[in-house]
C-alpha cells in the first residue's frame, strides 16, 4: 500500500518537474534542454527574442516566417513576443532604453519592430547597432534612399500606405489632387467618410494631411509644438466639409468602421490602409468593384521597421533572420499574407507583385510628428466632431 | 475574557476578509485616482480638472448626454422588466413559457457581438431598413452612431437580468395575500399600486442601482454605435486616458463618474439600512 502510495508520488512529482524543466526549457534556453535531451544536433542552438506590435495581421504575418526561417537554420531559434497594438510598443522601447541605462544590456529584446517615430527617438538616445551589408546581404535590395532616411540603424521590411479607396462604379471622375478629393466631397454630399482620428491611421492622415496642406512642405517632419498655430486653416476647412461627410458629421470608429461603410455601399470613397483594402479584397469582404488610388501631395504612408538594439548579444543570430527576412522569398509572403508593399525594390519581386502595386505603392509622403498627433485629435474632437 | 469580548473578535474577523478586498480594490484605487485628479500641470494641487470638466463645452456636453441616456435606459429597462416579471408571475400559457425559455438568451452574448448584430440590423443599410425599403418605406431614422442606438443597445444588455432579479421578487409575494386582498373586494390596480409594488419596492431600487450603474459606465456599445460628439463617459475617458494620454483629466472624469454612482448607492443603502432598523427595533 505504502509502496504504492510513495511510487504514485514519486510519479507525479517526476511528471511535474519534467514539465516544469521542459517549459523553462524552450522559454529561456532552448539550447540546454535540448542538449539535455541528447536529440539536439552538435551545434549550440541559439535563441534571440524578437519584439514585435501591430495589428492581428501583423502577428499572423510573423507566424508565417519565423517557421519557415527556423526550418532553414535549426540552430537558432526565434522567440516572437506580439504585443498587441496600442497597448505595449512605448513600454517595450521604454524597456530597452532602462536596460541600457542600468546597464544591462539590452534588457533580453534582440530585435524589435516600429515606426518611423521609435527610429529616430532611438537614434538621438544611441540605442540601435549599425546595420551594413557585411553582415546581412540582402540589404543590398533595399532603395539606398530610404536606408539613409534612417542612417543604416534599421531595416524597412515592408510598408504600407494610406490610399483613397473607391467605389469605381459610381466614382467616374477619380480624384487626383487632394483638392480634387474636397471638390468630389462637396458635390457629392454624404458620400465620403473618415474615421475618427483617434482610432485609426486612415482618418489620422485625412486629418493630418488636411490640415499640414496649408503648411510648408518640411512642417511634416516637424515635432515642434510652436507650429500649431498655424493650424487654424486646416481645421476650419475640416469644420466646414463636416456637414457633407456620411450622415453629415458622422465619423465612424477604427479604420474598419470607414472600410464597412464602403462594403456596404453607404459611402462611394474612403481614405484606408492600403494592406487592408488589398486584403479584404483578396478574401472577397470588398466588393470587387473597389479600386484604389494615390493623391497628390500624397497621404501618410511608409515603411514599418525593424532594429536591433547595439547591445544584444545575439546580434550573428538576428543578422541571419533579417538577411531571410529581406530575401524574395520572405517578401513574398509579406505581399501574399498582409499585401503589404515590399521592403526591398519592386524590380527584385516578380512581375506580377509589381503590377498590383502600380499606383498604390508610391507617392505617400511620411508624416513625422511625434506627439503632436495627440494634440490633432484632441482640437478635431473638440471643434470638429462637436461642432 | 468575556463572552461579549470573544464574540466581537469573531465577528470583525468575519467581517474582515472582505473588508480588505474593498480596501485594496475599491477605496485604494478610488483615493489615488482622487489625488490624480487634483494635480495640475505645474505639478501642484487644485480643483483645475474639474473646473475643465464642468466649463469646458465639449466635456459639459458628453456628462449630460451620459446622464440622458442613463436615466432614459434606466427607466425604459425598469418599465419593461417589470411589466415582463409582472406578466410571467400572474398568467400562464403558450407565451409565458416562451419567454421564460427564452429572455435569458442575450446574457450570454458577447457584447461586441451583439453590438455588431445591432449594426448590421439597424444601420442605414441594414436588414431593417432594406425590408421597409421593399415594404414602400424610404427613410428610415438614424439609429446606428446615435443616441437612439445606445440606449436600445442598453435595453438588449440589461432587461435579462433585471427581469430576472424582478421575477424572483415577485414570486416571493404570497399568492394567500393576493386572494385575500380579492376577498375583501380590491381591485386589480389597487392591489397592484398597495400589495405588489410596495411588497417588491426594495427589489426594484437594487435593480435600479444595477442598471443606473451598468448603463454609466458602458463601453462596448457606445463606443461602437455612439455618435462622435457627444460621448458617452466611458468612451470619453478612454479617449483622454490613451489617445490623448492626459491622465489627471481622465482621472478626474472617472471620480465624477464614480460620485454619480454612489448617489445613486446612497438611496439603496439608505433605505436598506432603514429596513434593517424597522426590523430590529
């Protein structure tokens, strides 16, 4: 009985610490248990810790490559953290910025994704290593200009625009200019919508571009709050096209909000995320007679980013992956998975790739203004959402 | 130690468990959110958020259209789950076991869901509105990003539950009392407005509070079908909270929140506390 009783605990305790070995095993160091199993190969396996926010889409997007990276290379192996959108990319570069401080090196994060925003912010606190073709090769498809954009600190692998989406059976005479695009509102009344800003990128850059039209061109990349006294002009305009807008001032939440109206036929054109119209099309939620198109000057638009923070210590590891991530191959699913724009130029893709992005892939402009986007909102909310 | 000594102990040990869980999360949070509220940019203490609160016209706006939309659900909610307990405590029959079978159901709906079916029903280009469009009816009035919508949405969400708590109410009230007050000749209104009403008057204050303090701080709803200006509190706060990040404001807006709640909590336990006295004394 006791014999029983003491071989039953001794089971169940064997059960548990294996359980709890083997899920320390492949969080923290995915090399030991193997190496303990004795099924690991010879070589060290390597595992680095890879940062990343964003929509569902982008989650699903790095669920599709890390595989297919980690069968190419047993040896190393990519720890993904998504962090969903909105609620954790400032703690996660707040995270790294501490360690550095404390020194500690890069607070356990080799790779981490963001806009163009984080870039520079890392650039001025010395945060992100130097990226060169030494290390990854790839890099040589990348456009040589937008590298420089950001000094080598950090590699654009995919971009993405705000476009004007359409109905084209009922826009005959398609916007060119974003004047074009406030005449079609006015003469064409409770047929346009934008999102609420807040909520949502498209409506963000409707707004933003509105009001930044009055300015100088270069205010775009202006952080400085002294420059929203020029404003005013921007904002009256969005005041007065409020009462032709869908329901004469209705501005519906998220950039799916703008996208559903557009389905289901209340509205003839939106401002929306390129990715998100390719994609809905694809999956068939747009009708098919939805086509997109760039304006001039153009919306926000613009690479999503990847660095490596200069004090990782796995940096062979993640030069590797980032080299998989700028091959055809990979960008191929990023066109394919998210319809993204790829990161590399559109002659290394295939001809079929290059055609589908005629028109949507150039001519957005990339807004860089900090935290003045928080005061934008709180002005549309107070003067044109409740006027 | 005495008896009396003994007995005391037991019982604020009793009480104890349950008063730390309030403290730790409810009095502690509402304090720090308190002194939250009355920091001003410079970093010091005054009553500046709250004058923003009460001037500014947009924040003046979003209270009273909270407040609307409250009180109207409140009493519209009440209305109906009371006229529904009140019908399925005194008849029987093919209708009664009907909705007994069946108005628990949006319980157990996801609210974001149930949000969206209210969409794709009532929207401008809804089901709704397409089967009147085939009946001969054009127009059909604005329901989705309006007041209208919120408040239906409020209906779906709370009428299961006050039902609920309103029938077992009801069924507390003795059928004997009920055919003596028809002996002695009573009327139907008179023993409705004498006999039920006041007999199940304390339920019907717990299911206000309930619903008055659901329906202030909603979020789902409002958020998705609200109109942009004015906002409901919840969708205001979180849009001070997050996008424009300020957190004194938003800390201040959700304190006010909170006061409206315990004026509101103030009757129930008032009264509540009035019973207890009749009953001891």
């Amino acid at each position: 009985m006791l014999n029983k009783k003491s071989a039953f605990a001794f089971v169940t305790s064997f059960v548990l610490a294996a359980s709890l070995l083997s899920g320390c095993g492949s969080s923290k160091d995915g090399g030991a248990s193997s190496a303990a199993e004795g099924t690991g190969t010879s070589s060290k396996q390597v595992e680095f810790s890879f940062y990343y926010s964003g929509s569902q889409n982008v989650d699903d997007l790095w669920k599709n490559l890390i595989p297919m990276f980690e069968e190419k290379n047993p040896d190393i192996k990519v720890k993904a953290v998504y962090v969903p959108s909105g609620t954790g990319a400032q703690p996660t570069y707040d995270r790294i910025l501490a360690a550095k401080q404390s020194g500690k090196g890069s607070g356990d994060i080799d790779l981490f994704e963001d806009g163009l925003g984080v870039v520079t912010k890392g650039q001025k606190d010395d945060l992100w290593d130097n990226l060169s073709t030494d290390h990854i090769p790839n890099l040589n498809n990348v456009d040589q200009n937008t590298l420089n954009d950001v000094s080598n600190l950090a590699i654009p692998y995919r971009s993405s625009a705000v476009v004007l989406a359409y109905n084209s059976e009922t826009v005959k005479d398609v916007p060119k200019t974003l004047d074009d695009v406030y005449e079609w509102i006015r003469s064409h009344p409770e047929r346009f919508a934008y999102n609420d800003p807040s909520t949502g990128g498209a409506g963000s850059s409707f707004v933003t571009t509105s009001i930044y039209k009055f300015l100088p061109e270069d205010a775009i990349h202006n952080t400085d709050p002294s420059i929203e006294s020029q404003w005013d002009q921007g904002f009256s305009l969005l005041k007065d096209l409020g009462k032709y807008m869908y329901g004469k001032g209705i501005y519906p939440k998220k950039n799916q909000g703008t996208l559903d109206l557009l389905t289901s036929g209340e509205v003839d054109m939106i401002p929306a995320w390129s990715d998100m119209v390719l994609d809905q099309l694809d999956k068939g939620q747009l009708p098919e007679t939805t086509k997109i198109t760039q304006i001039t000057p153009g919306f926000n638009g613009g690479p999503t980013y990847l660095m490596v923070p200069k004090l990782s210590e796995k940096k062979d590891a993640v030069y590797k992956f980032l080299d998989f991530v700028l091959s055809p191959e990979a960008q191929n699913v990023v066109v394919d998975k998210m319809h993204g724009f790829p990161g590399i130029k559109l002659t290394n893709m295939s001809q079929e790739v290059q055609d589908s992005f005629k028109g949507a892939s150039e001519g957005f402009r990339s807004f860089n203004i900090g935290d003045l986007d928080k005061d934008i909102n709180k002005r549309w909310q107070s003067e044109v959402a409740a006027q | 130690m005495s008896k009396s000594f003994k007995r005391g102990i037991l019982g604020i040990s009793m009480v104890l468990p349950s008063f730390l869980v309030l403290v730790l999360i409810v009095v502690i949070p509402i304090m720090s959110s308190l002194r939250e509220s009355l920091k001003n940019d410079n970093g010091g203490y005054d009553l500046s958020n709250y004058t923003y609160l009460f001037t500014d016209k947009l924040m003046r706006s979003n209270i009273i259209f909270t407040l609307e939309i409250t009180i109207v659900s409140s009493i519209l909610v009440l209305l109906i789950s009371y006229s529904l307990a009140v019908y399925m405590r005194f008849n029987n029959g093919f209708a009664v076991r009907w909705i007994r079978r069946t108005y628990m159901i949006p319980i157990f709906i996801p609210s974001v869901i149930a949000t969206y079916g209210l969409i794709q029903l009532l929207g401008n280009h809804g089901w709704m509105a397409r089967i009147l469009y085939h009946l001969g009816t054009d127009s059909f009035p604005r329901i989705i990003f309006d007041m209208k919508g919120i408040i239906l949405a409020n209906l779906w969400f709370n009428i299961p539950f006050t039902t609920m708590l309103l029938g077992s109410a009801l069924s507390g009230v003795p059928d004997a009392v009920i055919e003596s007050a028809k002996d002695v000749g009573a009327g139907r209104m008179r023993i409705f407005f004498r006999l039920i009403l006041p007999l199940t008057f304390k339920t019907l204050l717990v299911a206000l509070t309930f619903v008055f303090m659901g329906v202030i701080g909603s979020f789902t709803a409002p958020f998705l079908i609200g109109p942009n200006a004015p906002q409901m509190l919840g969708v205001s706060m979180e849009q001070i909270f997050s996008v424009f990040q300020d957190r004194q404001l938003a800390a201040a807006t959700a304190f006010f929140t909170f006061l409206l709640c315990s004026f509101v909590g103030y009757f129930y336990i008032r009264s509540m506390i009035k019973e207890e006295s009749v009953r001891s004394s």
